[in-house]
C-alpha cells in the first residue's frame, strides 16, 4: 500500500537507493516505495573544518554519495537510473562530528562524549534526477537535511562497555543505534524519530511534494513548469537539467499531455510483481537464500539449475519488491522474506507453476494455474488434488496467522467466555484470541475434511486447551453455542441469498446480548 500519493510519482520510475544501511532501506520499502540498492562507493573524508556546519558536510557526502551511483551505472550500461537518492546520517556534539566509530575504544569515546548531553542527529539526502542524453549524464540535485535533538542519559561505564561489546554501535553514527538497544540510552528525542534510524521520511516526501506538484496542487500529472529547481554544473561531461525529467515530456508536446494512466500500469506492474513472486517461491530462491551467505545470481543459477541472466533479472526484481536485498556480496533474504515467504512460513501456496516469467534454461514454463490463497477456493478445491487442496489449507493458515493478533486485539472482546470460529479453519486465529482472552473458550466450526489436516498447521504459540474444533458444515448443521461468533472471511464472493442464509444462521443461534464478529476481506475490521 502506498500511503503517500507523492511516492507513487515514483512507482514508474527506475529508483536507485545509494546506500548499504539496511534500515534507510527498511524505512523507504515500508513506505511503499520500489527501488534498486545500489550502495555508494563514495569514500566518506570530505575535509570536515571546510564546512560552515555540520548538516552542510552531511548533504555534501549525501550529494556525492549519490552522484557517484549514477555516474557508475551511467558508463557502466549508460543506462542512468531515473532517480537515485544518497543520504548521511551524522551526530554533531559541541561543533565536533561523529559518524560510525572505527572500533571499539572509539565507540566508548563517542558515547562518552554524549552520555548525559543533548546532541543533534543530521540527516542529509540527495535526490538526483538523472537523464541520459546523447552518450552524456544530465544530473539534476535536488537536496536537504533534517536535524533531530537527542537527550543521552548519564551512562555508566559498565553500561556503556555492556553496550560497545553488543556490536550494535559498531555500523552507526555516533556509536548508537535508537531503534534497538541504544533506545535505552535516550531520555528525550526533539524531531523526526526516523530521521535519527537514517532517514527523514517525513521531509523527503515534502520534498518530492515540492518537485513534483511544486504549486501545491495534489493533481499527480506531470507539472507544466517547475520554477527554482536548478541543479549546479558537474564536472567530467556532465550537465545538469534545470528542470524535471517530466517536465522535459511537456515541453516536447507543447501541451497538456494526457491523464496519466496510473491506475491501469499499477494494475500491470501488479500483475508482473505477482509473477516474479511466485517464480521466486516455485523455485524455493527463499529457501535458498535463507539464513545463509549472500550469494551471487550466477551462484543461485548454479544451484537452481536456471539461467544466470534470467535469474539475475529475478532476483532484482525480488529486491524492487522488497523481498530481496543486494549487496557487493550477492543477494539475501530481507525480513519479510525469511518469515513469510520460505517453505517453512509461507503465505502463498505452493500449488501451481507460474506462468509468464521463466527463468529455465530451455522453453518457457509452462502454463499450470497458479492458485492464489483463497478460502472459498477450498471447497472447488476437493475436486482437486489432496496437494492443491493442503497448499490453501497452507495458505490460509499462514495467512491468518498473519492477522489473527491483530483481529483479536482489535476490540476488547474480554466480556466473552466463550466463542465460536466459524469457518474457523485450522484455528489460527482461535489461538489467538484465546492468547489475548485467558478465559475465553473457543471452537473452530468447521467441514472435516478441513479440520483432518488441523494437527498439521503450527499456531503461533503452544496449543491450547482453550480451543477446540467441532466438524460441521455452517449451512447444514446447528452451530455449536457460543457467546461471539466469529465470521472471519467467510462471507465474501458469496450470492446475497447465501449471505444473509448464513448471517440468519447465526442471528438465530445468538443469545440476546451475544455478538457476531465478522473480519471483512482484508481480515481487518472486525464488528462487534
Ligand atoms: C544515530 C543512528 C544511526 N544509525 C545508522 O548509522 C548509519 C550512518 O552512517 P551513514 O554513513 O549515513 O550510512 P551507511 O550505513 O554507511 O550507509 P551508506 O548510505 O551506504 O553510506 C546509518 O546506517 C544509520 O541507519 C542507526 O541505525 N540508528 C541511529 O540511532
């Protein structure tokens, strides 16, 4: 999902982030954005007392962190990304500048130099529109800093050594890390949290507020004329732009270009992502990736039998969707991946061979349906292979596991003692409520040939007495009684008839003063 309209201007865009720190890369993912990592090969020794302050040397690193990016993907396929962004996070104390300690002795030098003190976090970032023109690199800079003040406890030395020896300050301005165990040493933050981890969210999509609807309007088409954008001259052949590249596109047609299609090569690049997810996961280039070294795209050709440039072209695909990250090193598994998308954990069933991207050495795959995870799905599915029909069950568990913490928590239902799932499936979220409701029984009402496979589904957590599972058909059989019902997911796609059958069920089996909670399609909302 893409909160901030601004950052979809980006979507269609080739975005290449300059940088190795996996939490600026964590911050921009999350925020919706798709991007290359390219990390900077910038050395970080810009003569620091040529600066007037500290943020100007934080921007300058940032600008030519990024400029180095572009400049090398330029002559090496001379090919320039669209955009690529750099930034520099550095901690200023008393006029003097730390960026990330060199070892340990200087990590304890630093941090006692902040214990018990308020200190600025800067944030410099670099976003340089690049255009290729007649074999020559037109760069256009556009840059800010964001400042956050940071009160430091007083530290003692067993503390401080406690913390040095964690490793964590080790790859960290300043010697501190305020999203992990660092957090302990802070007492107060001034500003933009994210802006301290690496990178200011909040100003960057202000900026890219400013240089894609730079009147104020909201309008997502191109701008027709972007007034103060003008980068400076770089040096070795470059020039740069005064404006936009789109603004580029309405100075060539001479008028109002089109509404942009935005919707519709969303709909696309959607159905491409799709497709590259679930090659990555027929594959099993998760599984490989898992909790070992980085490796190369011809390494993981090697191993998965595959050519090394359609791999390659996988895997970087899987790295723009965030499920990958690159590094001088190879690929790795990000986070999500290691959770959700290995054999052990995932959320997609594993039925079915994608269609539309192949990356086999001889003819393209073939066409074999993909199944996506769907619970209605299940009972179409009994027509289908016990294989096809134990990749939904798969599917819907991981996916409601998922959810189910958050389903629970979303209304206090502790007034109830007891309910009943229904539909429930392999008790995912049974498990959950009766986690977050000790005193809450709760039985998952479901067919039997669903709940035979119940034993092989792993809730989070231990197994409880709390639950228990009931086969039975909601339509045919009386529903076991319960002081909350559960719908979750079981009443979309469904004929209104069907619907309101099922809901007159459960109206009739309620008590006064009982309650049904329905999860809508997301498995989000939740009625009580
Ligand atoms: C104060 C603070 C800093 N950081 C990290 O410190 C690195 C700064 O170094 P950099 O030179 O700006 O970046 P890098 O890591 O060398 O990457 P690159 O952009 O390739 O130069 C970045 O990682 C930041 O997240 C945290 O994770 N938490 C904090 O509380």
């Amino acid at each position: 999902m893409v909160l901030c309209p601004v950052i979809r201007k980006l979507l269609h865009k080739r975005v290449v982030l300059a940088s190795a720190s996996p939490r600026r890369q964590e911050i921009l993912r999350q925020a919706g954005l798709r991007f290359e990592v390219v990390p900077s090969r910038f050395k970080e020794t810009l003569p620091k007392a040529s600066f007037p302050t500290p943020p100007a040397y934080a921007v300058e690193t940032a600008k030519q962190k990024a400029l180095e990016v572009a400049r090398r993907m330029h002559q090496k396929d001379l090919r320039a990304p669209d955009v690529v962004i750099g930034a520099d996070t550095i901690v200023a104390v008393g006029g003097l500048i730390l960026e990330k300690p060199v070892d340990k002795q200087d990590a304890y030098s630093m941090l006692s130099r902040l214990s018990g003190k308020e200190h600025s976090v800067f944030t410099g970032v670099a976003i340089v529109h690049c255009c290729s023109r007649d074999g020559r690199l037109d760069t256009d800079v556009s840059e800010f800093y964001e400042e956050t003040r940071v009160q430091f406890s007083e530290l003692s030395e067993e503390l401080l050594w406690e913390y040095i020896d964690s490793g964590e300050p080790m790859d960290k301005a300043g010697g501190y890390g305020i999203q992990a165990l660092g957090g302990m040493l802070v007492e107060q933050v001034h500003g933009d949290f994210l802006n301290v981890v690496g990178f200011p969210l909040n100003r960057f999509c202000k900026k890219l507020a400013e240089l894609y609807y730079p009147s104020g309007r909201e309008d997502p088409r191109p701008a027709q004329s972007h007034q103060g954008r003008g980068g400076r001259a770089e040096d070795g052949g470059e020039r740069t732009q005064a404006a936009g590249p789109e603004e580029a596109v309405s100075n060539r047609t001479g008028h109002s270009p089109p509404p942009f299609p935005t919707g519709l090569l969303e709909l696309v690049d959607s159905f491409k992502a799709s497709k590259a997810l679930f090659t990555a996961c027929k594959l099993k280039v998760f599984d490989l990736l898992k909790d070992g070294a980085p490796l190369k795209a011809v390494d993981v050709a090697g191993k998965l039998g595959t050519s090394a440039c359609g791999t390659g072209r996988l895997l970087d695909a899987c790295v723009a969707l965030g499920f990958l990250q690159k590094t001088d090193r190879g690929y790795s598994n990000t986070e999500t991946a290691n959770l959700h998308l290995t054999s052990d954990g995932r959320v997609l069933p594993p039925t079915g061979r994608p269609r539309g991207m192949s990356v086999g050495r001889g003819r393209a795959g073939h066409g074999v349906r993909v199944c996506l995870s769907d619970p209605l799905l299940f009972q179409a599915s009994c027509a289908h292979s016990e294989e096809t029909r134990l990749g939904l069950l798969r599917a819907m568990h991981s996916l409601a596991k998922l959810t189910a913490r958050h389903v629970a928590t979303a209304f206090d239902l502790s007034r109830f003692a007891s309910a009943c799932d229904l539909g429930g499936c392999t008790g995912a979220l049974a498990h959950a409520l009766a986690r977050e409701y000790p005193r809450l029984r709760v039985t998952v009402f479901d067919l039997p040939e669903v709940l035979q496979h119940v034993a092989g589904f792993q809730p989070d957590g231990p197994r409880t007495e709390q639950v228990s599972f009931l086969p039975g058909d909601i339509f045919e059989d009386s529903l076991p009684e319960a002081d909350l019902y559960v719908v979750s997911r079981i009443l979309r796609d469904w004929p209104d008839g069907k619907v309101h059958e099922l809901l007159s069920r459960v109206a009739r089996a309620c008590k006064p003063g009982e309650a049904t909670a329905s999860t809508s399609l997301l498995q989000n909302l939740i009625f009580v």
